[in-house]
C-alpha cells in the first residue's frame, strides 16, 4: 500500500534541512590613509562594533557578515573618505518574517583599528560596542546594547538605551546615561555626569580628580556607591527617597542629619557632587 507523506511533516523536514544548512558569511576590509588627529563616524543599525588603537595612521575597518552576503541587496556598505574624516555605514536588509529566517544565526560585525588620537562617533542601534586605548572627543552609543571601554582619554560620552555601560582607566570628562542598566566607571576624572533610569551606578574616582564644574550621579531605582581618595575634596549633596546614606570618610555636615539626606563638606569642600537615587541606597567610601 502507498503511504502518501502529510503536508505537515513535509513542513517540519524542511524546517530542520534549512536549520542545519551553513549560514552564509561574508567579509569586507578597507584601509584610509590619515595624518594628524582623524575623525571617525561608524554607524551600523544592527551590529557589534569593536574599536581598538594602535601606533598607526592608517584607520583600518573590516565588516565580517554571518547569514548575510554583503551587496546592494543585502549587508550595504557606504564608506567615504574626505582629507582626515571617514564614514562608515554598514546597513542591514529589513524584510518580512519567512520560513527562510531559520537559515542559521543572521549577524554583523564591523571592527576598526585605529591611530591612538582620533575623534570618534560611534553608533549601533542594536548592538555592543567595545573601545579601547584612544584619546580625543569619543561619543559612544547604542539604542540597544553593553558599552565596554578601558583606556579612554579625552571628552567621554557614552549612551544605551537598554544596556550596561563598564569602563575603567578613563581620564577626563565623562557623561554617561543608560535606560535601564548599571554604570560602573573607574578612572581620573575632570568632570562627571552619570544617569541610570533603573540600575546601580559604581564610581571609582583615582587620585586627581577634579571636582570644580561639579559631578552628578543619578538612579532612579538603584544604589549608587562612590569611591574616592582619602584626600578628595567636594561639596557633597546626597539624597534618597527610600534607602540609607552610608559615608565612611568625614563629612561635616550643614544642617540638620537625616536618614535620607546630607549636605556637607568633604575635607573643606570643592566643586559640588550631587549624588540622587528614588529608591536604593547611597554609599560613600574611601580608597
């Protein structure tokens, strides 16, 4: 007797041959020549960008594409170079939801290799970045994804909207703010401005920092925990809604003492550090 295959197993057998058939992969690679300081603009809306330094003056990029093929039709590159400014736009296909979506893990990934000084923007709208060992004005951000960072130098900006931000041996003036994540910062730093919508935020303050245009803290539902050298000086404005205040450092404090509330001065006092949380505590410490 003939055995006639049913319309659903047929489905489900060729499911699993697309599900085990290789993901495509691709790679792309340019290098630009630049003198002096360079300025950078990479951006991709789905992707992980990683950038590291080297002693060069080139600025070396390479796009690596799993489950895409780069071309017009697919994983599109725009590159452009005018004097000492490159821009790189790495854009994926937007299409509908098929069967053939199954065909393996579908990714991109763009790496750069960069002279120590540079100017940088960085952007990925859903992705990581991860940045290393550079100076300059360094804007980094990703509407849905980690930041890592260490050896940064310069003017700092950092942004996720859903993610967590980690960066150590940073020098200079940092901002960072994320949606919904922690902040743990270590470094030398000038000025500070850091925001968490719903996360901790960590701070490890070096020797040398400098608080003269003020330092904000902020969560919305998180604790927050600064460390600071035994020698720091600072006007200190600390407040919860609903957690403890912990200072293991003197303060003298102005006014009256509070369990959520202090105001005071950190060895004679300096720039402000204000320090803000709705719902978590705040911790103080030395070194």
């Amino acid at each position: 007797m003939k055995r006639e295959t049913s319309p659903a197993i047929v489905l489900v057998l060729l499911s699993a041959a697309i599900v085990a058939a290789p993901a495509r992969a691709d790679e792309w690679s340019k290098s630009y020549t630049v003198s002096g300081r360079a300025t950078l603009h990479v951006s991709t809306d789905d992707g992980n960008v990683t950038i590291v330094s080297a002693d060069q003056n080139t600025i070396d990029a390479r796009v690596i594409t799993s489950g895409y093929k780069i071309g017009p039709h697919d994983v599109r590159i725009e590159e452009s170079q005018n004097g000492n400014q490159v821009t790189l736009n790495v854009k994926t296909p937007h299409t509908g939801w098929s069967l053939f979506q199954f065909n393996g893990h579908k990714s991109v990934q763009v790496e750069l290799r960069v002279p120590r000084e540079l100017d940088i923007e960085a952007h990925t709208g859903d992705g990581n970045v991860s940045t290393q060992g550079m100076s300059g004005q360094i804007h980094i951000d990703t509407g849905d994804g980690n930041v890592t960072a260490d050896g940064l130098k310069g003017d700092i900006r950092f942004h996720t909207g859903d993610g967590n931000i980690q960066a150590s041996n940073l020098d200079g003036s940092v901002s960072a703010d994320t949606g919904d994540g922690n902040l743990v910062l270590k470094g030398r730093f000038d000025s500070l401005n850091l925001k968490s919508g719903d996360g901790n935020v960590e701070v490890q303050a070096g020797p040398g920092s400098k608080t003269g245009s003020g330092w904000t803290m902020q969560s919305g539902d998180g604790q927050i925990t600064l460390r600071v050298p035994g020698d720091f000086h600072a006007d200190l404005d600390a407040h919860t809604g609903d957690g403890n205040i912990t200072l293991d450092m003197p303060v003298s404090v102005e006014g009256s003492l509070s369990r959520s509330s202090i105001r005071g001065k950190m060895n004679g006092g300096g720039g402000l550090v204000k320090i803000n949380t709705g719902d978590g505590s705040i911790h103080v410490t030395r070194l």
